[in-house]
C-alpha cells in the first residue's frame, strides 16, 4: 500500500549523524589530521571523559561491547572451568563473550514486567547449581532497553556466594538506580557503542568502566596482545581496540547523551499515554533511558502489521532467546525455571521507533497508531 507520509524507521542512526553534522565532520577533519590512528589522544581523551561523565576511575575502549564483556570476564580472571551466570532474553552476545572467554553460560529466567534478571531463580542457582556445571564464578547482569536490573536484590546474593558482578550497560548509558548511574554498581560494566545505542559511533566500539585501577592495567593489555610495553605481551591478548575516528565521533556524541535520553524519556512519557494499560513498567527507583520502547502484544504480526500500514517501523527484541538459538540449543545449562517467562516474552516483544531525532510530528502519528491498536 502506499503511505502519504515519510515512513518512520524503528531505528535511525544517520538522523544522529545529520542532527550533529558539523561537529562530527570537524572531529573526524581532526582526527584524521592527527597522523595517529589507533590509540593515541583521541581515545585517551574519550576514556577520560566517559570515565568522568560516569562516574568511575577508569574506562577502558575496546572494538565492540561484545568483546568488552570477554576482556573483563578475562580481566578477571574467569574462564576455563568456570561458569557464569546471565539471562537468555539478551542480545545473543552476552552468551557469545561468555564462551569467547572459555567459561561456560547459565542462564537465567526474567522477571516478565522489567525483562530483566529474575534475582530468585538467580538465588536459586547460586544455592544449587544446575549437576555437571563448573563453579559459578561471575554474574552478568543485563540491563536490558535501558532500564536497571534489580541490582538491590542481585548484588547481595552475589556477595554472599562471593561472585564477580560485571554490569552489562550495552543499552542502558546513563540509565540510573536509587539515583546512581548503572556501570558503577559492580566490578566492571560493559557498554557496547555499536551505532543505534544511546551513545553510539559510526561503526563498532566498546567501553569498560572500573574503578579497580588494577583491573584497567589488564584490561589496557589484554586489549592490545596482553602488551604494556610496545611488542611485549606479558600475557596472551587479542586486538580489540577504539580507534582514533570512533574515539573522536563518540567525544562529540558523548556531549549530547543527556540531552538525547531526555528526549528519549519525552518520547516514552507520550508513547505511555497512548499505550495505557500497555506501557511498559517502570522499576521503582530506577531511570530508565529508553533504549527500546518495548511493548507486548498477543498477536505480533497483526501489530506489526498495522504499524507498517501506518508507515511505522517495529523491532523485535529479541525474536528468539539465545537458549533456543540453533548454535545454542539443547547445549546451554538453564535454571529451574527453564526460561519459561522468557519464551513467553520473546513471542510478544514488539519495539517502536526509538531514537531523540523523531519530530514531534512523527511521535504524534506514532501515539495515534498505538492508540488504534490498543
Ligand atoms: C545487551 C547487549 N550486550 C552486548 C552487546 C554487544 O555489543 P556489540 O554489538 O557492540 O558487540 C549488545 C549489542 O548488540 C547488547 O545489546
């Protein structure tokens, strides 16, 4: 069918690009002007000011968030022989980094109204851990479209099994709990840059924040073939660094992030009134920062359907859980509760367009479509 208006995309990370063109441009005019491409001031400087922006010591850049969660599970410590914990409702790379660094993934059930770590079923499997598991050893928490995992009642059961915590923030920069921003909860926190997050480049990164100044060394080396000196791996590494052009780019976009997850949260507060009964739930004590505005609906394709007629975007986040993912299934250790709470979300997951550069225009006939439909 025709649509009479411009269709509205779910996601749009060249409407970031153009809302700040200029001074992308004179970043990357600059950042090529330096000679230097990897490593050098433009991603120093980047560390720094995340770091600062955050709230840790340290924040180290690396390739992609994916290989951020294996260089800290690395960083740590944890690999071969053993097992950490984590959720099957996730983008499919918090698994994936969990076997890059050679340990061994449970996953974990969700609690269905924030999609996020179920702390009793985590409990649960720190208490009995499923036969034939190594030791659990670290848990990676996901705050998943934004939004905080229940990080009060995760992080004393961690402590008292004496277990790692490491924060995946890959959708949450900026998202805070009990008024203090996520990624500075634990051990270490992950954020993906990939570019339709909160902060995202014009190509792959990641960052990791610490404020465990030993942990950063580490991280610095195992980043770069475990080197602190040029061309002396003190331990084995891999590559995986932020370049100098990413670096510069996200300095830039790093100065508009508050900006843009405020516009994010207008963008939910009217998404919110049209969707009534259906909004998402908010966590009490939490801000959540939109990543994904997730709505469930019993019939996703009629949804999707309708929305398409209306010239809208959805997304589905995520259509299949990682433990029933072809190269996953039948090989991946779960709870007691067999992710049963996260098979049901999967099936209804639908997320509409989500990004600070909507118009007004475009959030109106967004709010009129999920008006219709609820
Ligand atoms: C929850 C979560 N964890 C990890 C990642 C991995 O990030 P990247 O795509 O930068 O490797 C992503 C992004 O896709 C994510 O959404």
């Amino acid at each position: 069918m025709t649509v009479a208006t411009a269709p509205i995309p779910q996601a749009n990370p060249g409407a970031g690009y153009r809302a700040r063109r200029e001074e992308i441009d004179a970043a990357v005019a600059r950042a090529l002007a330096s000679g230097w491409y990897i490593l050098g001031q433009e991603g120093r400087a980047f560390e720094s000011e995340f770091a600062a922006w955050l709230g840790t010591t340290h924040a180290v850049g690396c390739g992609n968030g994916t290989d951020a969660l294996a260089l800290t599970l690395r960083g740590l410590g944890i690999g071969p022989g053993c097992a950490v914990a984590t959720v099957s409702h996730t983008a499919v790379a918090t698994v994936a980094a969990i076997e890059m660094a050679g340990a061994v993934p449970v996953l974990i059930d969700i609690d269905p109204r924030h999609y996020t770590m179920d702390p009793a079923e985590l409990a649960a499997v720190l208490d009995a851990p499923p036969p034939g598991l190594p030791p659990i050893r670290a848990v990676i928490p996901v705050h998943l479209y934004g939004q905080a995992a229940d990080l009060d009642a995760i992080l004393p059961v961690c402590a008292r099994h004496g277990v790692a915590v490491i924060e995946d923030c890959a959708q949450a920069h900026g998202a805070t709990l009990d008024g203090r921003k996520l990624g500075t909860f634990a051990a270490a926190a992950c954020f993906s840059l990939y570019p339709t997050k909160n902060l995202g480049a014009l190509g792959d990164g990641g960052i990791i924040a610490t404020s465990d100044e030993h942990l950063a060394g580490r991280l610095s080396a195992l980043r770069q073939y475990g080197w602190k000196q040029h061309y002396i791996s003190d331990e084995v590494g891999v590559n995986s660094r932020l370049d100098e052009l990413q670096a510069a780019i996200l300095r830039v976009k790093l100065t508009h992030l508050d900006e843009g997850n405020a516009r994010r949260q207008d963008i939910a507060t009217a998404y919110d009134d049209a969707a009534g009964a259906r909004a998402p739930s908010r966590r009490a004590g939490a801000s959540h920062v939109f990543h994904q505005y997730v709505l469930r609906v019993a019939d996703r394709p009629a949804a999707q359907a309708h929305f398409r007629a209306a010239g809208i975007g959805t997304g589905i986040h995520y259509p299949v859980p990682v433990h029933a993912q072809p190269a996953y299934r039948g090989r991946v250790a779960l709870g007691p509760a067999r992710c049963a709470a996260t098979e049901r979300a999967a099936a209804e997951v639908l997320s509409l367009p989500m990004y600070p550069e909507l118009t007004d225009a475009e959030v109106a006939r967004v709010c009129a479509a999920l008006r219709e439909l609820v």
